[in-house]
C-alpha cells in the first residue's frame, strides 16, 4: 500500500508537469496545426535559464523560495521572447506552405535549440541545486517532499488561471474563434496573427514553468532533457484529446500515473524480467492504444478527417 | 520523354564519373570515400521513406526503426554476439556464426518488412500528424528494447552494442580486405562504394517503376484524397501497408549494410535525430520526386561530413566548444530551417506539383484533404465544418 500511494504521489507530480506542456502543444494545435516540436526544447531552455540565475545569484545568501522565484521569472520571460521569436521566425512566413514545411522547421528549430544549449552551457549533466527546505512528510507511509508539494499547487492554481483565461476573457474568446475558424475570427475584427502570438507566449510561460519544477524536482538539468518530457507531453495532448485545453490537463496527469505505477509494478508484474528502466515505452504505447481505439482522444470530439 | 535520345551520352558520362568518383577520392584519403558511402547509404534510406511519405503521404517519423531491425539482424547473425551468449548456438557453429550475405540482406529485407506491416496494420486509421506521433513512438520503443534487451538475457548487448560484425563477402570478393585489380588499390571503403552504389542504383529503378505503375498510381491517389482513392475502387488498407512494408524493406537493406560497413552497431545510430535527418532530406530535397529526394540526401548527409573537416580552426576558436559534431548537428538545423523557409516545396520539387500550385493557390486546400472542397452551393457550410486548417490566416 505504501508504495501504491508513493506511486500515486510521483505520478501526480510527474503528470503536473506533463499537462504543463501538453497544454502548450494542444493550444498550439488547436490554433494552426501544428505539432510545435520545438517545445520541449522550450522547457529546456527555461529550466537551464532558471539554473544559471540560480547559480548566479547564489552566493547573495537570498532564501531558497526568493530565488527560485527569481530564476521563475526570468525563464518565463527568456521563454516567451524565445517562443514568441521562434513563431515569427520560423512557423508565420510558412502559414499556407505544405504541411510538411513548417513540421520540417519546427524539428530543425528543435534541433538548433538543443545544439545552442549544448554549445552555451555545454553538454554535461548540472546538478540544480536545493533551494526549498527537502525534509520530506510522511502520508499514510509514503513521502512527500515541499518542491513536489510546490509542483501540485503551483499547477492547480495555474491551470484554473488558464482555464479562466480561456473561458472568460477576451483574449480567451479570440483564441477559441481563431482556433474555430480563423478566418472567420479575422472578420468579427479578431487579429490571428496576434492571437497566435499569444498563444505561443502562454504556452512558452507554462513550458518555462514545468521546466524550472522538472529541474527543481529531478534536480539535474541538461541540453537534452526536454526531448522525452516534450515528446510525453505531446502524447499525453493526443491522449486527451488534441485541442481541447482540459484533455491536455487530464492526459497529462492520467499518463504521469501510468507510468509511475507502470514503473512501480512492471517488475513484480512480470516477475523481474522487465524493470523501471522500461518507463519510457509506456507513454507509446498508451499513445498507440488511444490512437486505435478512440482516436479522438479521451475528451476529444470526434472532427471530420483532419488530414 | 522526348529527350530520350539526347540522353544516353549523359547517363555514359555519369556512369562513368560514378565508377571513378571514388578513385579519385581516394586520392585525397580513404575519408572521403568514407563520406560518399555513408552518403549513399542516406540515399538508399531516403528512397525507402520517399515511398511511405512522398508516394502515399503517410508521415513516418519512426523510420530508423527498421533501419535498426536490419542492422540488428545483421549484427546477430554474423558476429560473435549470440555465440558468446549461447553455448546451445556456439556448439551449433564451431566456427562462429558467419552467415552469408545472400542469407542476411533478404531476410534483413523481410523482417523489416515484416515489421513495417506490423506497424502499419494498427495505425491505418490514422492520419497526419497522428500517424507522425505514432510512428516516432513506435521508434522509441524499438530503441528503448534495443537499449535494454541485455537483461536478462544478453540479446542485444544494450547500450554498449554489438561489436565485430563481419565484412560481406560475395562471389569470392572480401569487401572487408583492399583488393588489387589493373594495378589500382580498392581498399575496403571503396569496395562497399561500389556495392552501395548497385544498391542504390537498384533502389532508384525500383522507385522509378513503381511511381509509374499501377501500385504508384494508387499510392498517389491516397495520397491526395484518400476517400476519393476508395471510392475508385483502390484497396486503400492493403496499398497503405504494402507503402509501409516497401518502404521499411528499403530501411532494412540499408541497415545490413550499415552494420557491415561499420562493423559496430549500438542503439545510438538509431535515435530520433536520426529518423527526423532521413524525413528532413525527404522532405527537403523535393518529396515525392526522386531526384529531388536524392539531391536532398545527398546534400544532408555529405555536406557537414565535409565541413567537419575544415571546423579544425573553429574548434580553437571557440574554445572547444564548437567541435565538428556539434558543428554538423547546427548546419542540419539550419539547413532544414533555411531551405524550408526558401522553397517550402523543397529544392526539386516534383513539376506537377508546379504546374498545379498557381490554379490551387487561391483555394488553400490542395494539400489538405480532409478540407472538403468548396463547391456548389454549398460553400458557406463546407466552410464552416472544415477544420481552420483549410482556412488559414495569412
């Protein structure tokens, strides 16, 4: 039983993070149909900013919870330029161009991401350092620590931010209309280019976020960690149903849950043949099942062929 | 088709430039022979996903999964990795196991195929992008197994790979050794150019065939309207997995000679960035069109190799922080961003596409089919249910 709530646990605070992302590639998608592979990238990018501002301002003797809401800031905001760039650069003069053109820009941006992080913080694996108290408490036998605790509230009261957002304001309504039909939207006085501007803004803003709790959860960070966290996150979008905001939230933490108690129980299950070093096909292969069996997602609505 | 006459010195005159390229290479140093074969290697894989993605428009971005499956295969078969983990196999073959080429390249060719169907049956349904994230899971599960399939038992070797695979032998000739033939050296580099290159050769026809038979047709209705192509009578689900399989076979003939060549196999040749690089020269050089694919494979696969040569001054410059690797890996990203914001078409793009683009341009719809065309008097309603795709923003 201890180990089904530390399962739970883990896979709750791995989900957060996961429908953080997912969220950005389904608002994204949502808008111009397009699979944003450069976006794992952008977490990556947020968590390695977080980490030099961390490390920069360490010797100051600041408390832990100032700095880690310092680095915060200035990787949402490194992130934004960067995402809102990335958009304008590399995804807006390809707008009527053949599908595959601007996929092909996005994986090159993905990849030219990765290659500067390697060269400007080099490629070696950097410890992030422990900034909130990490004495752990204990529930009914299992252990939780202040930064996960962190994770799980600083992601419920930003998802409810965004679902207000998206519901409620006028940003939000020119959002839905221009995912709608964006032509359409244009006419009612709605501008698409600056909406999908704000799109990517808000969807760097979470990636940033997910991506400092990822370093400060898992405390390493790396050019390359946010190949498999961006590829989870976009699985756990389709998982939920590509589009729709709360498909995203609900994927996200349902296949944080599948893999931690996949991870947890794999090697019981098949009497240690298989270990937790197998974690990761089980994003894939939940990807796979959905796809076949209920392709529209979970929450999805059922769209005539999109191609 | 009219200049066919025209045409027979030319194809001489290549031909002939092809049979000496890598003599003259040679020259400058076995490197750049080197370069040439891993090249041409890139063309053949490239040709193999022109099928799946230009010729029936299904986006594959696990491709390298089959590339892995026939390198693997050859790796098993023709090294001392089973031998050393099954005494039942090194009792069966006292003399290791060398199994021949004829043996390895068609089963290679099989299994890949075999694997490619495999995928394709389950993902039918689906299209795009979809289809996309669904191949590239495929992928990293393919990688995840090969990484980890050393425990408990030790198939595959995990990370560290499999190491000592055989040369190919055929016919009598050692491709591995440097043979002597009218006073020229052809050392073991340029062996296995020549064969990439009968390879290579062979896949082209094939291509070429296929894309104007009856098979070819079908795939490119599919590709343009699959509901359409279904209504004429075309058996979409047995064509869509024999793409799948074609193409995979292509992926699995390249990844036998892959791990001959290179003698050493681990799952790191068969990453993402590796799938992405192949769907990227497909892409880039002109999909669907198959000089443009090879030009596009060409260009990817040889150019940095060859920058990687003269990065030495760089490398100092920056204080080691741009070695050749890394300088290659900024040169594919900014050519797949560079040529796709330039000639989103690719840079050979295949002519009829040309001829078509100014009458669909004010439509926005021609590479969209899921947009239903807005005809009759229907217009406003067609519009309406369409996905924003079909409608976009400039």
């Amino acid at each position: 039983m201890d180990t089904f709530i530390q399962q739970m646990i883990n896979g709750l605070v791995l989900g957060s993070v996961y429908a953080l992302v997912a969220l950005g590639y389904t608002m994204v998608y949502g808008i111009i149909n397009l699979i944003n592979f450069a976006h794992g990238e952008v977490l990556m990018v947020g968590a390695l900013t977080s980490w030099t501002v961390v490390t920069a301002l360490g010797g100051m003797g600041l408390p832990g919870w100032l700095l880690l809401l310092l680095s915060l800031i200035a990787a949402i905001v490194v992130c934004c330029a960067l995402n809102y760039s990335i958009e304008k650069i590399a995804y807006r003069p390809l707008r009527n161009a053949p599908r595959l053109a601007p996929l092909i820009t996005a994986m090159g941006m993905s990849l030219l991401l990765q290659t500067l992080a390697m060269i400007i913080w080099k490629p070696n694996y950097k410890s992030y350092p422990i900034l909130l108290p990490s004495e752990p408490y204990n529930v009914g036998g299992a252990v939780i620590n202040n930064v996960q605790i962190m994770i799980l509230v600083v992601t419920a009261v930003t998802l409810s931010g965004l679902m207000y957002l998206v519901n409620k304001t006028k940003l939000g309504r020119a959002m839905r209309a221009t995912a709608e039909n964006p032509r359409v939207a244009g006419l009612m006085g709605v501008r698409p280019d600056q909406v999908i501007s704000a799109t990517f803004i808000i969807g760097a803003a979470l990636a940033a976020l997910a991506g400092v709790m990822y370093a400060a959860n898992y405390g390493s960070v790396q050019h390359t960690m946010g190949f498999l966290p961006g590829l989870k996150a976009f699985t756990a979008a389709v998982f939920g149903g590509i589009g729709n905001l709360a498909g995203a939230m609900v994927g996200g933490v349902l296949l944080g849950l599948i893999e931690s108690f996949g991870a947890g129980y794999i090697g019981a299950i098949t009497g240690g043949v298989l270990g937790s070093n197998y974690q990761d096909i089980f994003a894939f292969i939940v990807l796979i099942l959905v796809l076949t069996l209920r392709p529209q997602g979970l929450l999805g609505e059922r769209v005539a062929d999109r191609a | 088709m009219n200049f066919k006459e025209n045409r027979l010195p030319a194809f001489l005159v290549a031909g002939v430039a092809l049979l000496i390229l890598p003599l003259i290479a040679g020259q400058f140093g076995n490197a750049w022979v080197r370069i040439i074969d891993i090249a041409l290697l890139y063309v053949l894989l490239a040709l193999g996903l022109n099928i799946v993605v230009g010729f029936a428009g299904l986006l594959d971005l696990g491709y390298v999964a089959f590339y892995a499956v026939g390198a693997y295969m050859f790796g098993l078969l023709a090294s001392p990795q089973l031998t050393d983990t099954f005494p039942g196999i090194a009792a069966m073959f006292p003399n290791g196991l060398h199994t021949p080429w004829w043996v390895i390249i068609p089963l290679g060719a099989v299994l890949a195929g075999g694997a490619g169907v495999l995928l394709g049956a389950p993902t039918l349904k689906l299209r795009g992008d979809y289809l996309a994230i669904v191949t590239l899971g495929f992928g990293e599960i393919v990688r995840v197994f090969m990484n980890n399939l050393d425990a408990p038992v030790n198939i595959t070797n995990g990370p560290k790979g499999i190491t000592g695979i055989d040369d190919i032998s055929m016919f009598g000739v050692h491709f591995g050794k440097t043979g002597h033939f009218m006073g020229l050296d052809f050392p073991k580099v340029t062996n296995y150019y020549y064969l990439f290159l009968i390879l290579v050769i062979i896949g082209i026809v094939v291509c070429h065939r296929l894309e104007r038979s009856r098979i070819g047709r079908a795939w490119m209705a599919i590709r343009e309207d699959e509901i359409a192509a279904k209504a004429m009578g075309i058996n979409t689900r047995n064509l869509k997995l024999l793409a799948f399989g074609m193409g995979a076979t292509f992926g699995g003939v390249s990844g036998t000679m892959f791990a001959s060549f290179q003698g050493f196999i681990s799952p790191e040749s068969f990453s993402l960035p590796e799938s992405v690089m192949i769907v990227a020269m497909v892409v880039l050089g002109g999909i669907g069109h198959l000089p443009g694919v090879i030009v596009g494979a060409l260009l990817l696969a040889a150019l940095p190799e060859v920058l990687r040569y003269v990065a030495g001054p760089l490398q100092a410059w920056s204080d080691g922080r741009l070695d050749a690797s890394i300088l290659r890996q900024l040169l594919i990203a900014l050519a797949m961003i560079g040529i796709m914001l330039a000639r989103p078409r690719g840079l050979w793009p295949s002519p009829e596409h040309g001829k078509l683009a100014p009458t669909a341009a004010p439509l926005k719809t021609r590479d969209d089919p899921s947009v239903p065309q807005p005809v009759g008097p229907n217009v406003s309603e067609a519009t309406n249910e369409s996905h924003p795709s079909g409608t976009r923003h400039v």
